[in-house]
C-alpha cells in the first residue's frame, strides 16, 4: 500500500484543518499532502473574492486532479465533510488506492437536508442569490453544527480560521436534484479501491443517517465505522486519536 496521503479539507477550510492527522500519519511512515483548495488560501478576515461563489465543486476537483497526477504514485485519498465527498469524485476517476471518508458530505442521489443541517446553513440559505456568491457561517452555527464538542475557547480559535466557501458548491451539494450538471454526482461502480466510511453519532451537519447511506452506496467495497460520542470535527475535538487509530490500524490492513 502506498504510503502517500492526500488530505482533502471540508467548507471554509484550508489544510490546517489536518494538523492533528498529519502529524500523526507522519510519525507513521505516511507523506501527508494538505491541499488548499481553489480561493482558500486567503485571510478570513478580508473579502473573498466574487469568483469563489460561482466556483463547482468540479473546478475542486480538477485542481485536485492535476496535484494527483503529478505524483509518482496513486495515493491515498482522506477527505473529511465537502473534502470526502471530493475524495469519492476522485476516487471514481481511479486516482485512489483507498478512500478514507471521515463524516463525508454525501453525493447526488443522497438526500442529506435535515433540520439540523437547515440550522447549520441557516445564515447563508437567507441571502438572495446564495448559490452564486462566497458565504460563511455565524460562529453560532459553527459552534452548532461542526465545533459542538470543543471547549467554547477552542471553538472560537478553530472559527477565526475559517474562510468563506463557495455557494455554488455548497449548492451543487444540498440541491443536487436542481444541478443540471450533476457535479456531485458518483458512478460508485468505478469507485474499484476500497473504501473506509467514518460517521460520528452526534454529527449535525453531515448526519450519521445521512454518511451511513453513503457507505451503502459503495457497499461492494466499503467498510463502514461509526462512532459513539463524536461529532463533526473529528480532525480536532477530543479523542479524534481514536479515530485516526482506527484509520491507522484499516489502512495496515490493507497491506500491498
């Protein structure tokens, strides 16, 4: 089994998002790539620029694509949240030697609106025009939805580093059935590799509900895990040793 990793981070994010897992894989043999993903790499405090609202999900990918192939081997693909559900596009172009979907967002022909994500996005959905413009959450709908079980301090720290997302993205994601262009969507019969699918029981804004049905989609060759007392942000709440372990001990599994 290969020993690179690409670590494909969620909305508002960036590849800090994976300090905590880099630095754990590293200390195992692993080379852990942390791409930033179109427009990401900026201060959240300045104002995104306009084009990052109309930008798909497939222009993730492609960028995504072309780091991949300039590799001299196949890696490994991790995706957590908007990252997993990347990971799977890529996954179905056969450029991974294995999936790893940590509370992956879910593709096209999933229906993922729930309540507590309607909560999560609540703030974005009411602006006019959301679907082509760059949005981010209130602290209070991060807190909400992804940081829950972080110390209201690390909350804090986690959100002043959150960018703003695409709305096009975020779109093609929640209302995939009004995307002419399917970008979300998956042929999960050429997604070959195997595939390791993580749900965490207290998730809000990717529900467990929701992540489990991905697992099915790919049921020929995933392996499903859910966790007990875990929520979203299993790259950083505590005890997401645990689940970079188990991570760990799938991927030895795996071997050549």
């Amino acid at each position: 089994m290969t020993k690179t990793i690409v670590m494909i981070h969620g909305m508002w994010g960036s590849g800090w998002y994976w300090e905590n897992y880099a630095k754990y894989f590293e200390a195992r043999g692993y080379r852990c790539i942390r791409p930033t993903l179109r427009f990401h790499d900026m201060d959240p405090r300045d104002t995104p620029p306009p084009q990052l609202g109309t930008t798909s999900l497939l222009d993730y990918a492609e960028d995504l694509e072309k780091e991949i192939r300039e590799l001299r081997e196949i890696p490994i693909l991790m995706g957590h949240s908007m990252g997993g559900l990347l990971a799977q596009i890529l996954g179905s172009r056969g450029l991974a030697r294995a999936l790893v979907l940590l509370t992956t967002a879910s593709p096209a022909g999933i229906v993922a609106l729930r309540l507590s994500v309607i909560r999560s996005f609540w703030s974005m959905l009411m602006r006019w025009g959301f679907w082509r413009k760059p949005g981010r959450q209130k602290f209070e709908e991060a807190a909400y939805s992804m940081l829950h079980l972080l110390p209201v301090e690390e909350q804090k720290k986690a959100f002043e580093r959150f960018v703003y997302e695409s709305g096009r993205a975020a779109s093609e994601i929640g209302f995939w059935l009004f995307d002419g262009r399917k970008a979300a969507a998956v042929d999960e019969s050429k997604v070959a590799c195997p595939v390791l699918v993580v749900g965490a029981a207290e998730d809000r804004i990717t529900p467990v509900s929701v992540v489990r049905k991905v697992a099915e989609k790919y049921q020929e060759v995933a392996t499903y895990k859910e966790f007990a007392g875990h929520a979203h942000w299993v790259v950083g709440e505590p005890g997401w040793e645990e689940i970079a372990d188990y991570v760990n001990e799938w991927l030895n599994q795996l071997g050549d």
